[in-house]
C-alpha cells in the first residue's frame, strides 16, 4: 500500500500511489549499509597482488575475466539504489586517476560498516558525517606530508610505479617489460607547459589482438591503422614516407538537387564518363603534385581514383576514424586538409615507414618510425581474446598512474603503509575533538586499516597480528612499513620497490568519504513503482514484459514458423 497518514477528522491520507513503498529512519540506513556492504565484499577478494580475479557473464553469454574493481562493478548490473553509488565512486576513480578503484570501494564499505555501529549507539548520522568529513581532510594531510617529492621524469620511479599498478593483475610476470613501454609511451606524448607536464591519455592508441604472447607487445613510434591497402596495385612498403592526410573524399560528389542529363546518344555518353574520369585523374594530381607517396583518406576513394594513385605508386588508405586521423596529425605532422586545392607539400607529414602486415587473420597499416611523434600507439599481444583484453585494462591503470606522476610528482609506498600511517595518526588527532565526532574520527582510523587488512586477509596471513605487528612499527615512525604480499611479511615498501603516486591515494580517500557521508545522510527511502497490473486501459494486447517486442504483438500469433523472439531484439 502507499504511504499513509491520518488527518485530524481521523481520515487516511494517501499519499504515494498503489505499489509505491517507504522505508524509514533506522530500517533505511540498515539497508543502504547492508547494500554497500555487499558491494565491497565482492570486490575486496580482488585488491592487492594475491587478489582473486572475478568471471563475469553478461546477458549475451560475454565473459569478462578481470580483477579491475571499477571493471567488476560496471560489468554486474547493480539495482540497488545506495550501491549504484559505489559503483559510480570506482567509475569516477578510474576516470580521474586510473587506479586504486577497488581500495575506494573497499575503503568506502569500511566507513559505513564502521558507522553501522555507532548508529547502534545512537550517535546520530550527521555528528558521524561532520567527523568523517574532518577526519577525511586529515587523513590528506597526513599522507600529504608523507609524500616525497620526485622529478616528473625520472624513468626509474616512472617504471617502478607502472610495476607497483601491474603486480595486482594478470599481467604481472610481464610487468617489468610492459612497464618500459608504457613509460616511453607516456613521456612520448607528455607536453611541457611552463614547470609542469600535461598529458593526454587519448594520444596513446592502444591496439589489441589475440595470438602471441604478452611478450610480444610493443610500442610503435607512430600510429597502427586496422585498415588495409585499397588497391592491390599499391606497394605494399613505402619507405621515407610524405603521408596527406585528406578529410573529403576522393570522389565526384552529386549534386544537392535532382539533376536529369539527358543522353542522345553513345558518344555524349562517352564524353560524360570521360569528364568524371578527368575530374578524378585532377583531384589525384594534386595529390600526385604536392610529393605525397602515402594517402590517408577519412571519406570514400573512387575505384578510378584507386587505379590513379596506383598508378604513381602511391599508398592510398581509406574510412579512417576522426580520432585516428586526429591523432595521426599529431604522430606525422602532418596538417589534415580538407579542400584537395590546399594541399601542398608543407601540409604533409613524414614517417620512416608505411607498410602493410598481416596480423593474425587482418591486414593492417602501421604508420611507423616518426622523428618526435605526440601520438603513440602500443600493440598489446596476448594467448586469447580474454587475456588481451585484461592486458588492456592493466595496461589502462598503468598509463594512468605514470599520467599521475608526471602531472603531479608525489609518490608514496604501496602495500597499505601509508593508509596506516595516517590511521595511526589520525587516532591521535581524535582525542583532540571534543564529543561524539571524537568516536567517528577514531571510527574513520579503524577504516582507513582496511586496506592493509584486507591486503594480509588475500596473501593468507593472520589479519590481526599482521594489522597489530603493523601498527606498533607505524608507533615507532617506521612509516614506510607495510605488508609485503608476495613474501607474506611486514617489511619496508620503499625499499621493496612498492610506489604508488600520492592523486590515487588523495583521489581514494576524499571518493569514499563523500560517498559514506552520502549513503549516510539518507534517511528515507521512498520507492514509486509504475502501475501494477495488466496493460494501461484501451491498449488490448499489451506486450508481456520481457518480450523483446515480438512475441506478445498481436495477430503474430499464428505465423507459421516464428520462432518465439522473446527478448531477443
């Protein structure tokens, strides 16, 4: 029933429609805790380098095999109002810095399921958000004044923090080699503006195909294009290359209105052909005449164009995608023309070498050998389909974490050292506050130990004498101590080689506090539900749900041999 209340002549009031519910006060914020509570348990089997990884089957009978938390969440078709918000946490850490999406989720379930309990001592939700909040901005500063301050870029920190963001994945046994291209990638496309570096993910073309192993990714000082050569006349190799990168097609456009020619007889039909042909062999000798050897087409090219240019030896590529046009501008130097009477020779862009391979099954076109590309592209090879596509989401993180040292060059050790350190140091801070926010702040430090906890739970140690042994060394100041989950100890992060850059961490503490303080705000859930029932009046024959839009048509009933189409479409 809807909601109800009484008016003072003691009649119901009804306020939300049949089917609508409400859940209230406590009832509500049990629920909301319960449901991200939920969420982070999934997830947090999979954090740290003895993490497990999740299978994932979507409707279509797709699998996914990853251990990417932000991946994980947006794979699950998650319901659940409160929960959606977690999800949107890992999406917005993932965009935002790459890493560390399934510690914002771990991290964020902590601090409600912390909050459950003080709710059961009556503390009320919004003394627990002021303290979350101020404790939150804390915990920043703390691991900010932990941060140690490098070079943007310094190869070797740069290397070993791709390393740290690939020793939780598949792609860990190939981490060292992976790390290096991704390192040269990144710098590759780095722009220096004033003292600091900006970097644009997008410059980096990442290329997957199946077959090979890991090994066998590269990088490529250039642009991979899955096109083939339009023309089997074309050489197939064409070495030093002059590329125009044309945005029109090379075709005879129609006219915008309806034309009628009419044709006598065979000979004006000749001369009309004839004039097409001449207007192709004139757009392909201003190409031909500015020195190009490689076309790179976005629109259509003309059978006839096609024999023209392979005629001059000439490449000729064409239905390029913008962006890859976009960023062969940026790899060649080349300038994208858009009218063929622009095109001069200043407008083309060089590389060593355009030639087309066969990859597994498909022919494509690398673009390779350019003197100072601002586009790259990494080729990631892998045994199957599956596996390329996880070495793609590691190597996703990995690109994003160096992004983040190189705009912002803080780091700090891996292995939930630092998370401890300013848990330790935020329980101190709590006895400064003085009432209830006092138990929140603690309750925050206790949160915060989640990590390494959860870290020592994966790698098989005992939990609470990893997390007490961790704590005291944290007292004596041993504040790069952390847990060593390949060696099953307690051990100093630094020197294992364990970095992570200090955004990700700012970025996992601040997304899971707003979101906790969030969730805990809420206490009133009010749900309306479309109107229960068969089909609105008038409408005979409504579709059954779930029908796809077929099967419940009506007079589609009795069609020999349909099959039934339920949910198919």
């Amino acid at each position: 029933m809807g909601m109800q209340a009484t008016s003072k002549g003691n009649m119901p009031v009804v306020l939300l429609k049949e089917g609508g519910s409400e859940t209230k006060g406590k009832d509500a914020q049990k629920n909301n805790i319960a449901a991200s509570k939920i969420i982070a348990e999934i997830v947090h089997t999979s954090l740290g380098p003895r993490g497990m990884d999740k299978m994932l089957v979507d409707s279509l009978g797709d699998v996914t095999i990853t251990n990417d938390g932000a991946t994980i969440l947006k794979e699950i078709d998650v319901q659940h109002p409160a929960a959606k918000m977690l999800v949107e946490i890992s999406k917005t850490t993932d965009n935002e810095v790459g890493d560390g999406t399934t510690s914002a989720v771990v991290l964020a379930g902590a601090l409600l399921e912390n909050a459950e309990s003080l709710i059961d001592q009556d503390v009320h939700p919004t003394i627990i958000v002021d303290g979350y909040r101020k404790a939150g901005r804390k915990a920043k500063q703390f691991l900010e004044s932990i941060a140690d301050q490098v070079s943007a870029n310094d190869k070797n920190i740069l290397n070993k923090i791709a390393k740290t963001s690939m020793q939780t994945k598949l792609v860990r046994n190939d981490s060292v080699q992976l790390a290096d291209i991704i390192v040269k990638s990144v710098l590759a496309v780095s722009e220096k503006d004033g003292e600091s570096y900006d970097v644009d993910i997008d410059d980096i073309k990442v290329e997957k195909k199946a077959g090979g192993s890991i090994k066998d990714s590269m990088i490529i000082q250039g642009i991979v294009l899955d096109k083939e050569i339009v023309h089997g006349g074309m050489p197939r190799k064409v070495s030093d290359a002059k590329i125009a990168l044309i945005n029109t097609a090379l075709e005879i456009s129609k006219t915008e209105t309806d034309a009628k020619i009419n044709i006598q007889n065979p000979q004006q039909l000749k001369s009309f052909l004839d004039e097409e042909n001449r207007m192709l062999k004139t757009m392909v000798d201003k190409v031909i005449g500015s020195g190009a050897n490689v076309v790179l087409c976005q629109k259509g090219i003309d059978d006839m164009a096609q024999h023209y240019l392979a005629k001059s030896g000439i490449i000729a590529v064409r239905r390029i995608k913008e962006s890859d046009l976009t960023k062969l501008a940026k790899a060649t130097g080349a300038r994208i023309v858009t009218n063929l009477d622009d095109l001069f020779e200043k407008d083309l862009g060089t590389a060593d070498l355009v030639e087309e391979r066969k990859i597994e099954e498909d022919k494509w076109v690398f673009v390779e050998g350019c003197k100072h590309p601002k586009s790259v592209t990494l080729l990631l090879r892998g045994g199957s389909q599956r596996v390329v596509d996880e070495v793609e989401r590691s190597v996703h993180d990995a690109l994003m974490v160096v992004k983040d040292v190189i705009e912002n060059p803080s780091i700090v050790a891996g292995g939930g050292a630092p998370e401890t350190y300013a848990a330790t140091k935020l329980r101190n801070w709590a006895k400064s506050l003085e009432g209830r926010e006092q138990l929140a702040a603690e309750k925050f430090a206790d949160a915060l130990e989640a990590i390494p906890l959860t870290l020592s739970e994966n790698a098989g140690m005992d939990p609470i004498d990893t997390l007490t042994l961790l704590r005291s060394k944290q007292q004596k100041g041993e504040k790069w101590t952390g847990i060593d989950v390949m060696k099953g100890k307690i051990a100093n992060m630094k020197s294992s080689d364990i970095i992570e850059p200090l955004a990700v961490k700012l970025q996992i503490v601040s997304a899971s506090a707003e979101a906790a303080c969030m969730i805990l705000r809420i206490d009133d859930v009010i749900a309306t539900q479309k109107s229960a029932g068969g089909p609105p009046p008038g409408a005979e024959g409504g579709m059954p749900p779930g029908m796809g839009g077929m099967g419940g048509m009506p007079g589609m009933g009795g069609m020999p041999g349909m099959p039934d189409m339920g949910g198919m479409m």
